[in-house]
C-alpha cells in the first residue's frame, strides 16, 4: 500500500492555512524560498510581516516547512506537499481544448506500443516534465504440463504446456544422455511438484531446490530438479514488466534538479528502472491518481522528486499505470487532470482496439 505523511488539519488555524497555501502557491510558480515580506506582499492582507513571520515558524515546527539557509525564506517539506495536495488543492476539470486534443492524440491506429510511445510523448510535452507509461503487464502463466524428448549430442527438447493451450518449445544441453525413462520420471516428478504454478513461481521455488538438493540422497529428484533449472532458466516470451520514459531531458531546466551529481543518479535510476518499476506497481494495485511526494517514495533519488500516476483499463482489468515525473515542486493543480483524463481516454483508446 502507498504510504502517505497525512496531517489533520484541525491543529492548523484557518489563517495558517491560508498563509501556508499561498507561500506553496507562490514556491511553486518561482521556485525561490518565500520570506515574510513577499508573502505580505502576495496575500495583500492587513497582516504584519512580524506576525506572518511567527506563523511561519509555528509551520516550521509542525514539519510542514523548511529553511534552505538561516537568512532565507521557507520552502514547504514533503510532508508540507502533502498536506497542500490532500487538504488545500483544488483540482478543475481540464481545458476542453487540451481534453480534446489528447483525445484526438490517443485515436487507436493500429498498433499498441505506438500508441503506448505517444502517450508518454504527450504527456511530457503537455506538463514540460518526464512522461512515463508502464507496458501492459504480462498474463500470468501457469505451468500445466512439462515433458522432456532426447535428441542428440546431449540436448533434450523441453515441451511446456502453458495456461489452457500454449505450448512452448525449447532445448537445453545436458551433461550427459538421459534415458526415456529417466526423462519421464523427471517430468512426472515435477509435473506433481509444479502443475498448476505461475512459472516465475517455479522458477523461485526450483532455485531453492537446489541449494537444498546436495543434502538429499534422492536421485531422481536430483535429476528433475537439475532438468527444470535449465529449462526454466529462459524467461517466456512475451510482454516484460517495464515502462517508456519521455522528456526527462526536461528535468535538467529544473533548479533543484540541476545539480550535475542529482542528475547523474536521477538518470542512473531511470536507466535501471528497478526503482521506478516498484512505484508504478504499488500505483497498479491502488485506485485512481496516486501522488508519491519527495521521501515518500523510499527512495533517495527521488527525494526531490514526485510522480504522479493514474492506472489505465480495459474491460475493466488494470493493465498498467501512467504518469507524470517531476520536481516536488511541480504545477499539481495542472498535473493532475491531465493524468487523469489521459489515462481514461488510454484506456478508452484500447477498449476500441478490442
């Protein structure tokens, strides 16, 4: 589950909250910490900086901002974002030119990753930051029957029969010949063993196998379990878990991203996606936008960073998220929307295809 810092907000005043919501604002469009005076200045009210200045310390104390340096003004924290995003942003309906454009940008043409690229393509070009659009996620393949030929020099031909009637071919080399009847007693032993499980489940469970394999005695369990880890060492063909990742060139034009040593492990992150890949599934197995602000992610190089991201379907099954990539400081209250609808109008798109 995605783990979020929630503040109540009944500890803050109404004045606060007010103060505190224009500084965000007024962060956001700048970038540059926000002191008293400006503050004074933005919200043209009768208060004195002295006592704007006393509540942005009381603020401060609640976690909510921060001090980049003892002379500067505050920036809001992560946990301050999210207590802006969850409490005090007011999300519109998106322009009906930009709904109509992306409309007409996610017609189906034909072609699935196609359309998968230009979805990422325009949500970076709509938002100016890094638009990201995970691949539909892979059917689960059970395993229902394996069965193993001898050929030739040592080589044996694998037949997996997958799910309801998939078959897989492919040959793997062996040390030595094996029998029929050796190949068709490791068949028959992990046919009992496997039947019926995802196959990246038996690969995990064949990989324990064998490091408990040389304290057993058995044989024939040996040679089973010697057999299923070359032929279930190849991942199946078909979809992989990953992602499209557009404009994060556009990420080098944001101040507190422009640090040459952040960008690097920023880039370096993307290159390896594992980290990224973590987020987008915790946000396939929530509902509706998802906003992972600064630490909230867990991890580092993200800690300047948010991604917010919507799930897109069709026929009702979750097939992957999208998303927007950007500086904690990001436009939200244009973000959103713009996540939200094209991850519908994705869906949408794919629903026709059908």
């Amino acid at each position: 589950m995605l783990k979020t810092l929630i503040m109540d907000t009944s500890r803050l005043s109404e004045r606060s909250l007010y103060l505190f919501k224009s500084l965000v604002e007024h962060f956001i469009m700048d970038g540059q910490p926000v002191g008293s005076r400006t503050l004074a200045r933005d919200i043209g009210s009768d208060l004195s900086p002295a006592t704007i200045r006393n509540v942005m310390a009381d603020l401060e104390d609640l976690g909510l901002l921060t001090s980049p340096h003892t002379s500067a003004g505050r920036v809001p924290t992560a946990k301050g974002y999210r207590l802006f995003v969850d409490s005090l942003l007011r999300v519109d309906k998106l322009d009906q030119r930009q709904a109509e454009r992306i409309a007409k940008e996610l017609e189906w043409g034909g072609d699935v990753h196609s359309l998968l690229e230009k979805t990422s393509e325009m949500l970076s070009e709509i938002t100016s930051l890094a638009g990201i659009v995970m691949l539909p996620r892979a059917n689960p393949q059970a395993l229902r029957q394996v069965e193993f030929l001898s050929l030739s020099d040592n080589r044996v031909l694998v037949i997996l029969v997958v799910n309801e009637e998939e078959i897989q071919n492919r040959i793997i080399h062996t040390n030595r010949t094996y029998t029929p009847a050796e190949l068709q007693q490791a068949a028959n032993y992990l046919n009992a063993m496997y039947s019926g499980k995802d196959l990246k489940r038996v690969r995990q469970e064949i990989l324990a196998e064998l490091h408990k394999m040389r304290e057993d005695v058995n044989v024939s369990m040996q040679l089973a379990i010697e057999m299923a880890q070359k032929a279930f060492a190849q991942e199946t063909p078909g979809p992989r878990s990953d992602y499209l990742l557009t404009g994060h060139t556009n990420l080098m034009n944001v101040a507190e991203l422009s640090n040459l040593d952040k960008l690097k492990k920023l880039f370096d992150s993307f290159n390896q996606k594992r980290d990224i890949l973590h987020l987008l599934e915790q946000a396939v197995n929530a509902h509706g936008v998802q906003i992972f602000i600064g630490e909230e992610s867990g991890y580092e190089v993200l800690d300047d960073c948010s991604i917010v991201t919507s799930p897109y379907e069709v026929d009702g099954q979750i097939l992957g998220v999208l998303g927007v990539l950007g500086p904690t400081r990001m436009n939200y209250e244009r973000v959103i929307p713009v996540v939200d609808i094209t991850a519908k109008m994705l869906g949408m798109a794919l629903n026709s295809s059908n």
